[in-house]
C-alpha cells in the first residue's frame, strides 16, 4: 500500500499499524495515482492540539479516522513527539478498522510490550479501573486483552518492588546466528559471513567485561540476575563459551544471582558438549527457542532446523539436568496458522520445558518480511494463537487447589484406613477426565477450552468431593475435618520427618550431572542416551517400590500412634516378605522385558540398542535391593524418626551413588558406571539393616507386644 505522509514522517508507527490490518500489504512510499490503494496520513499542529487526519483507500472504499490530542509546554521534546505520533497512530487506526471491519485483539497498541503502557499508568498513581479505562476507550483493546496487560503490569511492578536500589541484572549479547532469521532486525550476517569475527569481538568483550566488573565493584552494585543473549550465544564454540564464562566468574560476583540463564535459542548450535560448559559454570536456565515446530514456516523464517532438532535438543537439555529450560514462541510468523501454532504448543507441552514465552510478531525496518513478500498471518489469526495458549493456562490455574487437594487426601484416606475409598475417587477422576475429553473436545468440539476444563473437572472430582465425605461427621472414618489451629511445633516436626523426601529429590539432579559427565567420558554421547532410556523405563519398576512404601506408610504411623505394636510388627514382617517376592519377580521379568523397551526407544541404531541393553539388565539388577531401602526410609518417617529416615535417603541417593559412580568406573569401566546404583543400594541395605536392628530399641516393631 503506498502511503502519502503530510506535516510528519512517523513511518514506524504506521508501518506497524499497517501490518496488523493489511498483513498481505507492504509500505510503499511513492505518490498514489487514481484509484490505487493508498493511505494519506496528515498532521497538523497547533498552539493547543496535534491533530493527525488519515484517509485511506482500499479495494475502492474510502474510510476517515480523526485523533487529536492535546499540546503541554511543560513537556520534553522527546514526550511532546510520543504525543504526536500516538495521535497519528490512533487516526490510522480509526480509519483503519473503518474499512476493514477488524478490530484486533490488542486495539491501536503495537510493539513488543503493551504492559509498560499499564506500568507507566500504575506508578502515576492510576487505578487499576482508570487503567482498563485507557486500554478501553483510547487504544480500544479487547476485555481479554485488558484483564492480561493490567496483570502483567501489577506482576511487574511487585518484582520491581523487591529489588535494592543497588540491584542491577547483567546482560551480555552475542551478536551471532547460524542464519539471520525473516522477522529479525538485530543480526545483519549469519556467521558464516561473519566467523572472522567471533573472536575479535570476544576480545573486546572480555576487556568490557573487566571494565564493567571493576566499576560494579567500586559503585557497590548487587548483581541479582545473569542473562545472555543475542543473537545465539550457543554459535560459539564450546571452548569460547567456556573461556566467556570463565572470565565473567572471575570478573563479576554472581554468587547472589537468583537465575543464571543462557540462550541456546537454535537446536542446530546446541550439543552435549556445549551444555556441558554451562552446566559447569553454573548456568541454571537455559532457553530454547524454536519459535515454530512446523518445517514449512522454519523454513519460512529462515531457520535451517526442523522440528525433529528441537525435539532432540530438548530431550539432551532436559536429560542433562538443568533445573528450568524454557521454550520461546511467536504467534504470528509467515505462512503460520492457528491451526499451526496449536500443534506447536502441544508439542512444546510435551517436552518438559517448566516455562513457555509466548511473543507476538513484531517487526522492524531491517526485517527481511519488510522488504521480501512473505506471507504474514491476519490480527485475526494471531489473536487466536494467543488464545490458545492463554485460555488452557488460564483454566489449569483454576484447578490448582484441587490438583493439591486430591494428592493430599490420598494419604488422608490411607490414614484413615480407607485406601479403598482414596482408590475408587482416584479411578473416578481418570475416567472423568477420559469422558470429558471426548464429550467436550471430540463431541462438542470446544478445543483447548474442552481439554483445560475436562482436566480441570476430574480434578474436582479428586480433590473436592473428598472434602465433603471428611466433613460428615456420619462416615465410618477415622479421620474428620475440623475448625484448623495453629501448631508451629507439629509443623515443624513434620519438616523435619519429610527431610528424607526433600534429600532424595534434592540429590537427583546432582547425581543425574554426575553420571552424565561420566558417561560422556566413557562411552560419549551414546551412553548418555542409553542412561536416558533406562531413567524413563527403571521408573516403571522403581514406582512399585515408592507406591507400597507411601501407602503404607500412614498405616504404620497410625498404629504406632495408637500403640498397637502388635501390628506395627505384623506391617514390618510382612511388607519386607512381600518386597523380597515383589523384588525377585520384577528383576526377573525386568531382564525379558528390558529388550522390548530398549528397542521401542533406540532401536533405530543397532549399536545403541546393545548398549541399552546391556547397561539396563546391570542396572536392573538394583531392583533386587532398592524396595527394601525405599520401604526402610517411609517406614521411620512413618515412625516419626525423620532423621533415621533422611539418613537413609542421603546415604543411598546421595553419598554411596556419588562414591560409586566415581570410584566403579576406574575398576570396571562403563560397567561400573552401570552397577553403581547396584552398588550404592547394597551399601544402602547394610546401613538399613542395622538401623531396623538398632532402632528397635526405642521403637520395638520387631516384636509383637
């Protein structure tokens, strides 16, 4: 569309204002001739008001929009101009959305941060409701829309009231990609056009690094956040990156930092050895951002990654530990559907990432869409991809209570000596969720709101109606609800009887770095991946252990608390009998079954798959001993010993695997790596026999009284 500016040159502001109604369109900035499309942008200023006056022409309509606003001496320069360029976007928008019919979801608002408007409104001491006002009846954003940039707003706001005033968050930038993407506007070479750089730049980075550094030393400034970016700052090597962080470790006090988070935004620049770096310096969130999952538009935008990559990269980052990965989108990319980015956002669900960042398609003057014909998705379309992600989040957050609720009754119903009863609500909200699934998504055809509210649903089912068979006062239980009272000392014993639990989670993601490292150096990237089959498929067995030994447990506290030995000895005997049985019958069937699973998962490479095997029938041999050290640890927290109990998980997760996975592997090479959990486990087992033996004298379950 050619568009004719008069008393302004606020191309920017239109230009985005342009793309958001007439995404097939592009700027053009020549004279219109009769009949052609075109729009004929006017500002006019006066001692009291701006007024901006745009008239466009499409497709043979002609539509007029108006906005005018008011001029204030006491301003800036730079404010006033804020000022003039709002009015000439409101009239564009008008004018617009006249022709059109279109409103989109986020009204005249454009860029990439609509909730600093809000911001800005809400520390000039606004009203949440004046706020909405604004967003209302000046910028015309949807209800949605308002309710979500207000919220954003506040949530910002509380973050930026607990920082120090000497608090800063540090950024690097890294202004180097495989590819430069369509809609990017930051990177003007791939760095294949660009490698001679690299390191001349990290040179003058490093020299800045050390100039930053001492001046944050001598200011007394606080570090409180890291984050690298770019460009992809997984482009560089392995080797730069670990001599980048090394410096910046050395240079800069990050000990305080509350996230240490890298972009690894390309899977096509992540590898084993790279996250391995990160993993070393400490970098505890990493970001993957593939933007799309759908190979037509990564190819659209420039990316030369397909879906598989992301796939895979997120498996290596996720197996490798990192306690927070995150996945980055863009709702509105050329050639993309709403159709589209729901399967992406699926897809990402699916992954393990614990955050998804959902962006909007903002474009800059430099962008490739800008200046190549490309395909960009309607206000329309991208407002539903938005949808989407927001509407299934949103009623999720809902059932959160219930969600809680329903864990926790479990034990309650155990307690209560009611398993049955925790058994049949559990069963009742799995079909609950399956019904509604195919009644509100497959029959009814409400989509993402169908799936969120069926989940949401059974939840109740779990969690709420629990609620009412413990407050009548009726039922044959041994447990009811009543008024709640403080007891800090309770409380305070039940943190520390649950100190086992906190041990053995605390300890996975140690352990996990430490085999990793160790495999890589033994059997590379291969002995990684048999690891990851055998932590996915060891827990199909493993959770026989965990099930009995947490069902149990309250029924063991339950009688110790009542005194009756009797059958706290009657529960010891014959749980270790039924987990020697259970044990010797699941290690059996696990070395037949093991090969089943190690195809299912690597049978695309036959040297893996004999890797696979081999190394899960050595660890499957664990299985033997595991259950007995898993049932000794929930049986002294049943007991009320949490002690006794954190001692047992930290010897068996923590310390003995540590030991093992280290020393085994100088004797017994990848072998050793294998049979380390055999090994910490039989460790385990002898420290858990002597505690039932010693321990008995306070408690004395080995005997009936």
């Amino acid at each position: 569309m050619k568009l004719i500016f008069r008393g302004h040159d606020d191309r920017y502001a239109v230009e985005q204002s342009l793309l958001a109604f007439f995404p097939e369109e592009r700027p053009v900035y020549e004279p219109a001739e009769d009949g052609e499309d075109h729009a004929l942008v006017t500002l006019s200023r006066s001692p009291r008001y701006n007024t901006a006056v745009t008239t466009i022409t499409y497709h043979g309509r002609t539509a007029r929009g108006i906005s005018r606003t008011a001029v204030d001496p006491q301003l800036t320069e730079y404010e006033a101009e804020r000022l003039r360029q709002k009015a000439v976007k409101l009239s564009f928008f008008k004018a617009a959305r006249d022709i059109t019919g279109i409103t989109p979801s986020w009204g005249a608002l454009t860029g990439i941060r609509p909730g600093k408007l809000a911001s800005r409104m809400l520390e000039e001491g606004m009203t949440e409701r004046q706020v909405e006002r604004v967003l209302r009846d000046t910028y015309f954003v949807s209800p949605e829309r308002r309710r979500l940039c207000i919220e954003t707003a506040e949530a910002s706001r509380r973050a930026k009231a607990e920082l120090k005033p000497e608090d800063i968050s540090l950024y690097v930038g890294i202004p180097f990609c495989p590819t430069r993407c369509a809609y990017c506007s930051f990177v003007s070479q791939s760095v294949e056009r660009t490698l001679g750089l690299v390191e001349p730049y990290l040179e003058v980075l490093h020299r800045e690094i050390t100039d930053a550094a001492r001046m944050v030393q001598e200011t007394g400034l606080h570090i409180k956040s890291f984050y690298m970016g770019g460009g992809t700052p997984t482009t560089l090597s392995a080797d730069q990156m670990d001599r980048l962080l090394t410096h910046l470790n050395r240079s800069f006090d990050l000990s305080g930092c509350v996230e240490y988070c890298i972009e690894a935004g390309r899977p096509d620049t992540i590898d084993r050895e790279k996250l391995q770096v990160l993993l070393d310096h400490g970098v505890d969130r990493i970001s993957v951002n593939p933007q799309s999952l759908e190979d037509h538009v990564l190819t659209a935008i420039g990316r030369r990654h397909t879906a598989r990559d992301v796939e895979e990269a997120m498996a290596l980052a996720t197996g490798m530990g990192f306690p927070h990965v995150n996945m980055d989108l863009i709702a509105g990319l050329p050639e993309d559907t709403p159709e589209g980015f729901r399967r992406t956002l699926d897809k990402c669900l699916s992954y393990g990432a614990d955050n998804i960042t959902v962006h909007t398609l903002s474009l800059k003057k430099g962008s490739r869409i800008l200046l190549e014909n490309f395909t960009i998705p309607s206000a329309e379309a991208v407002g539903e991809m938005l949808d989407y992600a927001l509407r299934y989040g949103r009623v999720l957050m809902l059932s959160l209570p219930t969600f809680i609720l329903q864990n926790m009754f479990q034990s309650f119903f155990v307690t209560a000596e009611k398993p049955h009863l925790g058994f049949y609500f559990t069963v009742g909200a799995g079909c609950t969720n399956m019904v509604l699934d195919v009644l509100l998504v497959g029959i009814l055809h409400w989509s993402v709101e169908g799936a969120a509210i069926a989940t949401m649903l059974s939840q109740v089912v779990g969690g709420l109606l629990p609620v009412f068979y413990f407050l009548n006062r009726k039922n044959t239980s041994l447990l009811h609800l009543c008024r709640p009272r403080f007891e800090g000392k309770v409380l305070l014993n039940a943190c520390i009887n649950g100190s086992s639990e906190l041990m053995t989670n605390l300890s996975m993601s140690l352990v996990n770095i430490l085999y990793n490292y160790q495999l890589l150096r033994f059997a590379g990237e291969d002995g990684v991946a048999a690891y990851g089959v055998i932590m996915y498929a060891s827990f199909l067995f493993v959770a026989v252990f965990v099930g009995y030994a947490v069902g149990s447990a309250p029924i063991v506290s339950y009688h110790y608390g009542a005194n009756n030995r009797k059958e706290v000895n009657n529960l010891y005997r014959k749980s270790l009998k039924l987990i020697g049985v259970v044990a010797v019958g699941m290690t059996i069937g696990s070395m037949f079954i093991i090969p089943h699973v190690a195809r299912f998962f690597v049978g695309y490479d036959e040297n893996l798959l004999i890797l696979t095997t081999r190394a899960f029938r050595l660890y499957g041999l664990s299985f033997l001993i595991m259950g007995f050290n898993v049932y000794a640890s929930s049986f002294f927290t049943a007991l009320g010993d949490g002690v006794t109990s954190a001692l047992i998980s930290f010897l068996r997760t923590l310390l003995f695997q540590v030991a093992a996975v280290l020393l085994l592997p100088l004797l017994l090479g990848i072998d050793g790596i294998w049979l380390a959990v055999t090994a910490a486990e039989l460790a385990a087992l002898l420290v858990s026999i002597g505690l039932f033996i010693t321990r008995d004298r306070q408690f004395h379950y080995r005997k009936a009284e």
